[in-house]
C-alpha cells in the first residue's frame, strides 16, 4: 500500500493527532483531497424519502463520540496519505485506497466500532476527500430536485415537487464555503468576499448557485437544481400527466418543422426540462449553437457546439456576455441557436436571428403566460435602450415567434403544460395570439393533488400548417388535432 512516509501514520505511538485546522491550502497535486474538513459533532443522516416512495432504513443519529473518532481518523489519514499518487488513480481506485488505509488506522488505533458504523465513517471520509462531503448523499438520490443550502445547519431538500427539511448538517460555514469553493473552481470561476456571487455547475450538468458572507448574512448560502441521470422525453411527460399523448405529438411536430419557440413559465416549472424534450426532435444534420449563463442543456445531435457566459474578472474585466454569445452565433453558420434563458437585451438579437434564416430557434422566459410573455419580451428590449416605436417591437416579435409554450408548477407540486400559443400576426397595435390547447382544474382530491384535463380549443388548421406541409407532417398534425378535440367533447 503506497502512501505512508517512514513512522508517519497510524503506526507511531503516543497520542492521537487533533483535529485538522480549517481549511488547508489547496494544492495543485491534489485538489479534490486538499481544504478537507471534518464533518461537525451534529447529526448527519440519510433523509428518508417521502412517503410515497419505498422508506429505506434511516441510519441512527450520530453522536460526539462517532463525528471525535471520525476527527481523529481522518487527522491520522491526511498525515499517512500521499497526495501526489492518490491524484494519479481514477475515482474509484482513490476511493478504495482510502478506504484501505483507513481500516488500517481504525485497527492500529484500536477503535471499538461495529461493522455498520465502521462502514459508515469509511463512506463519510471518503466522501470528504474526494466528493462535496455532506452533499453526497443527497447528490446520489435521482428523487431530489433541488438542494438548498441555508448556512451550515439549515439544508432543505425538494422531493416529489414538496420542500421539506434534510437532517444534513455541515461542521461549520467554513466547511460550507469550503465545499463551494471547491464546486466552483471545476468550472474555472471563484467565490470568496471579494467576488460573493458565482453561477456554476456540476460534472452531471446540476446548476449551482453560491452567495457567501458578507451578502448571505448566515452563513454560504448554496442552492444546486439537479439534473436526472437520465433526461426526461416526452414520452415521460406524457405517463406523469403533464401533457397528453396528442399534446406530444403536437410538440415533436413544433420542434421538427422549425417553428421559432419560446417556453414560457414560472421559477421551477420546468422550462429546462421542456427545452431539452424539444431539442430530441431536431434533425441530426442541423448544426446546433447553445448560449447559457451555465451550461446544463444535454443535446444529443452529433453537429452541436455550447457557449457559456464568462462574470467578469476581479479587476471588473473580461465579461462576456448572453447578448456577445447570441451575437457571436451568427457568424457561426448556424441553423438553429437555442438560449438557455432570455433575461436581457440578448432577445432583441435572438429575434433577428429567427427572421434572418434561422428558423426552430428556440429560448426560455421566466412568465406567467403566454401574454405575459410576449410583453416581458417588448420590455427587454426597451431595457436594451433600443429607441423603437412600440408598435415596431411588437411587429419584429409578432413576425419571430411562431408558438408560446407555458410550462406551470401547480400548488400541488406537479408540473403541466398549460398552453400551447401560436402567435398569428398584428392588428392595429395587438399582437395576436391563440391557443391550440390549455389545461383546466377541475378541483382536487381527498389527498390535495389537482385535478384537470388538457382541452382543445378547437382549431383545426394552425397558423403553422404550411410550414407542417412543407415537412411532410400535415397529416400527422390534422390527426392529433382531431383526436385533442375528440377527447374533449
């Protein structure tokens, strides 16, 4: 076993070395294993998942003496360890060494542990030297969707569309910052006092979000949305109710014959989720350009390049951003760009892209509706101190925008499409708009889940028909429109 350095270690005698100092220097040997801390003297447990869900076995609340034998273990490894060769093994090669050297110690040390709680610090140390410590077990359940981090002794866990309280503690908000630090730096950005707030990601495309004293009063506070291992499809859309079979069917449609789409909705509704479920149904030969604050869109067309905004540096120098990346775009030959999410001037360029050749461009909106929508899109371009008459703005967006799609978290915690909008044209100073499907509620049930029902709106021939035509998809478009209708007479 490599890693132990003359009578360094678990073998020297007398007493056991203190705990480590928060936080160590990180090296550049070993980044993942360096600024290791030790979990606090609070209880740390596996968050059972709700009841919905099969419960699995809740670990028993930890106790000072397990997180004192895990400080003194963990002291005794960081002095036998060899940084340099453990940076050189993959991560599960690394894992095992640790875990190697570790039974080690418990046994030289002489600690009286059960096999269960023997396994259980095994899994913990490792977590901290080569993952985000606490986070771990959270990060490895595929049910949460959002993690939320309140300081070091607040975590609040997202599960089944419902917030409730995780039993995850951090030792302290160094050990916090440490891990968000630790986050951050992957993606080649920083947050300390200086630089406060930082956008990142994780490895599987999870959003990150860090803001640290002195903004966040209480301590870091990290808030991670997470991605699924596996994406979402329509299809799965469609078996958790949040759009119909012809709704679908209607969406592929959208998404193959180039419409211009914006997917409209609120924080969490899953505006994302829909992108991505829509970019399954471009042509494989169409060359594909992402703009995103943070890269977490998972194309999987062979002809796609990703872009990603840059904050500006700690000189206040060196941002790039949405509005350089979708400008950048068009002279990248593409055929479709797609923006993760419009919050700025940059929708001003997105439209000129879409009237300028680059149909099925596609975007995100943070709206309540489709009107909603449309508006919020008149005002960024004014807050871009572009000096245009109203009437002329709404022309350019009325003339861009092919659909409207309004994605919906209800009060219950599930999420639906609730309208699908195809914008017609003006009149006078009105952009018009109408609805080729909407959900309506139609109450509850005794558990408080909502009920309603995908309607059509009767319209038969879309403004998008010819364009359907063109792709050899009108027959398939009539078909689904008259089995929506047949479904809600």
């Amino acid at each position: 076993m490599f890693g132990r350095r003359g009578n360094e270690g678990p073998a020297k005698s007398g007493s056991v070395a203190s705990p480590p100092s928060p936080p160590r220097t990180p090296s550049a040997a070993a980044p993942a294993a360096s600024n290791v801390l030790v979990e606090p003297a609070q209880q740390r447990q596996q968050v059972a998942p709700p009841s919905m869900q099969t419960p699995t076995r809740r670990r028993p609340a930890r106790t000072e003496e397990y997180y004192d034998t895990k400080s003194q273990v963990f002291s005794a490894l960081i002095d036998t360890i060899d940084l340099s060769q453990l940076s050189k093994l993959d991560a599960e090669a690394a894992r095992e060494e640790i875990r190697d050297i570790v039974n080690d110690i418990i046994t030289i040390k002489n600690f009286a542990m059960s096999i269960s709680e023997q396994e259980e610090l095994l899994e913990d140390i490792c977590n901290d030297v080569l993952g985000y410590g606490p986070l771990e077990p959270l990060l490895a359940r595929d049910d949460i969707a959002d993690i939320m981090v309140n300081g070091a002794g607040q975590t609040f866990i997202e599960v089944g569309g419902k917030t409730v309280e995780s039993e995850i503690r951090f030792r302290d908000n160094a050990q916090l910052l440490s891990i968000c630090q630790r986050i951050v730096s992957q993606v080649g950005r920083r947050v300390d006092e200086s630089s406060p707030i930082c956008d990142a990601r994780l490895p599987d495309g999870s959003r990150v979000n860090v803001i640290a004293p002195p903004l966040s009063i209480d301590g870091p506070a990290l808030t991670i949305r997470k991605f699924k291992r596996d994406k979402l499809t329509l299809d799965q859309l469609v078996r958790f109710g949040a759009i119909t079979p012809e709704g679908a069917t209607l969406l592929q449609i959208i998404g193959r014959v180039r419409c211009n789409v914006v997917i409209s909705g609120g924080t969490g509704s899953g505006k994302t989720t829909l992108l991505n479920c829509l970019t399954n149904y471009i042509d494989r030969d169409e060359r594909v350009i992402t703009c995103e604050d943070t890269a977490e869109l998972q194309l999987q067309q062979p002809h796609v390049v990703r872009l990603e905004t840059r904050p500006p540096n700690i000189e206040g120098e060196g941002e790039i951003t949405m509005r350089d990346l979708v400008k950048n775009c068009l002279r990248m030959r593409p055929e479709r760009i797609i923006v993760g999410e419009v919050r700025g001037p940059e929708v001003f360029d997105l439209l000129q892209a879409m009237n300028t050749g680059h149909d099925g461009s596609m975007g995100t909106i943070h709206a309540n509706t489709p009107r909603e929508c449309l508006s919020r899109m008149e005002s960024m371009i004014a807050m871009g101190g572009f000096s245009l008459p109203a009437k002329t703005v709404r022309e350019i967006i009325s003339t861009s925008v092919d659909v409207v799609i309004q994605a919906a978290r209800l009060r219950d915690g599930s999420r639906r499409i609730t309208q699908i909008t195809e914008v017609i044209g003006m009149e006078g100073d009105v952009i018009i708009t109408q609805d080729l499907m909407r959900y309506e509620i139609e109450g509850e049930d005794a558990s408080g889940r909502i009920i309603g029902r995908h309607m059509s709106t009767g319209v038969g021939k879309p403004h998008f028909w010819d364009r359907a035509r063109y792709y050899n998809e009108e027959k398939r478009l009539a078909a689904a429109l008259d089995e929506m209708e047949n479904k809600s007479k």
